[in-house]
C-alpha cells in the first residue's frame, strides 16, 4: 500500500522504536520524568518560548491555548475558515471556550493584515469581543502552503493594535522551516503560544508539545489535567519527539522533493488539475471530475488519497513512502482515469 492519505499515517522506525524502549521515566505529571522535561526544554528554546508542555495530540494544544486566551461569554478568534480547528475539530473551540469562530477567506489558506484589521469588532456591548487570531504554519487542506514570514509579522502586528492575542498552530512548522531556512523561532516567537506536532512528517506515534510564556504554560497545566491529558511514564512517547527532533527534521527535504515529482507526474495526466509550480512542501492538492470514484478505484490498486472536498483530491508524502511509491501512485492514477 502506497499511502498518501496523510502524513499523520508514519509508523515509528526501528531506530525510533529502540530510543522508545531505552527512554529513561518518571512520573510525568509530578514534573519528574526526565524525558519529558528534556523534550519540553528544547521546544521551548527552539520556538523561542520560555517553556512548554508536553500533551498527547496537536488538537489538544489548539484546545488549551483558546482556553486559555479565550474569556467564555463571547470572546471571538479570527481564522481562516480552513483552518484545523473549524474543521477538525469537532466544534471543539465553541464547547469547550465558548469561542466565537469567525472565519475569513484569503488565497491558500491565508489572509493579510488588511483582512484581520476589516474583521476586527469595535468596542461594543452588542458583538463578540475580538480576541484571538490563530493562525496555520503551513496550511492544511489549501495544499502545504507557507505563510510568508513578513505576512505573518504584518498580521500579528496587526492583532496586537487591537490589543488581540496570537497563537500559531504549527503542525507542520518544521516543513515550513525545512523549505525557507528561516529558524523555527522566527515564526513562532511572535505569538503567545504556538505548538509543534511529532506525529505528522517527524514520524513519531503519539505527541505535540505547546510553548509559552511560564504563566501560560503554568496555566496550560490545569487544563491538562481537567481534560485528562496528565500521564504518567509518557517518557516513552516523548524520546520518540527527542528523536525526530535529531534525526528526521532534514529528511523533511525528501517529504518535499517527493510532492513536486507527486505533482509534475500528476499535471501530466488528462482529467487532473493541478499546478505544481505551487506545491511547497509536502501537500499535494488537485482537481478532478469524480473525487471519491478516483479515491475508490485508487484504493483498489493500492495507492490512498483523500477526497477533501468537491472535486478536490488531498495526497500527503511522508517518511513512510520513498520515490517508487510516488512513481506508483502516478501510474496508479493515470490507469483509473484512462
């Protein structure tokens, strides 16, 4: 099986398998789990943060960083109406924070300053209190897209004149650091809280850890343990962050190299839309006439993708799938459609 279905869908290497076993533990949630406290020290100095805490998913780390901007009672984020936490989810900010959402539309999954500034609310006892704005490091289902870092400043300053919180959601940020060089830090050190995932193209099974001042991260806590996110040993999983942090950030590069051969081999097939001068890192996106029939058939030759929205198809690479397998799922493709 070829799978392009995400890169949420990496198995952890032997090698990764044996710093697993090997991790030194402790009781994560007495602060004594030497692991964890090693993974969370060098997140938080990579992001440019002062700490940070360790929790089972990056969907929790969207959950407990609106919590803990968002006022329940009509505090209102600004986001991209793609963004994970309007459509992943699962209605999360609104039950959990009683957050607002207000979506706003920009190409491949961004949008400037000039567009945060038009959604910002004025004072008034009558709307939504303006509040957050999250922003996606790369963009998800808009195809692997990276936000400009001048963009990113323009928007956040943009947030911080109306007295605005930021938070960065960055499940793929190493992507994004990988493809323009630009340190981590200088993405995520503007925001307030910003995160970073292990289980998307670093490969590990389980973990993302969110970063922020002590005061939020101390806060952060609380919140871990009222929605059950507290372990125990959890230095298992996190060696497996330690490792993809020393040993598949680079690798990254192949993720990439791999999606632009995925596109270039796609645009060359009668009934596929797609232009693969825009693919940027490891998110492929394209068009075609029957999205879930192509899904189907593909399924049945061994190759998945995802059908992500009318007439949109999504394929992921990731560590998991080496260059033959592209060279599959291209063929595989061009034979359903013939």
């Amino acid at each position: 099986m070829v799978n392009l279905y995400s890169d949420t869908q990496t198995r952890p290497t032997p090698a990764m398998r044996r710093a697993m076993a090997e991790a030194e533990v402790g009781d994560e949630q007495k602060h004594a789990d030497p692991t964890v406290i090693e993974l969370c020290e060098r997140v938080a100095d990579l992001l440019g943060h002062e700490a940070a805490v360790f929790l089972p998913s990056g969907t929790m780390c969207n959950a407990i960083a609106f919590r803990l901007h968002i006022r329940p009672g009509g505090d209102e984020v600004i986001l991209h109406r793609t963004a994970h936490p309007i459509i992943a989810e699962a209605g999360g900010p609104a039950s959990i924070s009683g957050a607002v959402l207000c979506p706003v539309d920009g190409e491949r999954g961004m949008f400037d300053a000039a567009t945060l500034r038009a959604h910002v609310r004025p004072a008034d006892r009558y709307m939504p209190r303006s509040r957050l704005v999250s922003l996606e490091q790369t963009t998800n289902v808009t195809g692997g897209h990276i936000w400009p870092l001048e963009q990113m400043r323009e928007v956040v300053a943009a947030a911080r004149e109306a007295g605005m919180r930021a938070h960065l959601d960055g499940a793929r940020l190493m992507n994004a650091v990988v493809a323009t060089g630009v340190p981590a830090r200088d993405w995520a050190g503007m925001f307030d809280t910003a995160w970073l995932d292990f289980t998307k193209g670093l490969g590990a099974p389980v973990g993302a850890v969110l970063a922020g001042s002590r005061e939020l991260i101390d806060e952060a806590w609380r919140y871990k343990q009222m929605w059950g996110g507290s372990m125990r040993q959890a230095g298992i999983i996190a060696a497996a962050g330690l490792y993809a942090l020393d040993h598949h950030v680079d690798r990254l590069a192949d993720d990439h190299a791999n999606a632009r051969a995925l596109a270039e081999g796609l645009a060359e097939i009668d009934g596929i839309e797609i232009d693969a001068e825009q693919v940027a890192t490891n998110i492929v996106v394209f068009g075609c006439r029957d999205p879930a029939g192509l899904c189907a058939e593909l399924e049945r030759a061994g190759v998945q993708m995802s059908q992500i929205g009318p007439g949109r198809v999504r394929a992921v690479t990731h560590l998991d799938v080496d260059r033959a397998g592209i060279d599959d799922a291209i063929a595989a493709v061009c034979a359903a459609l013939a």
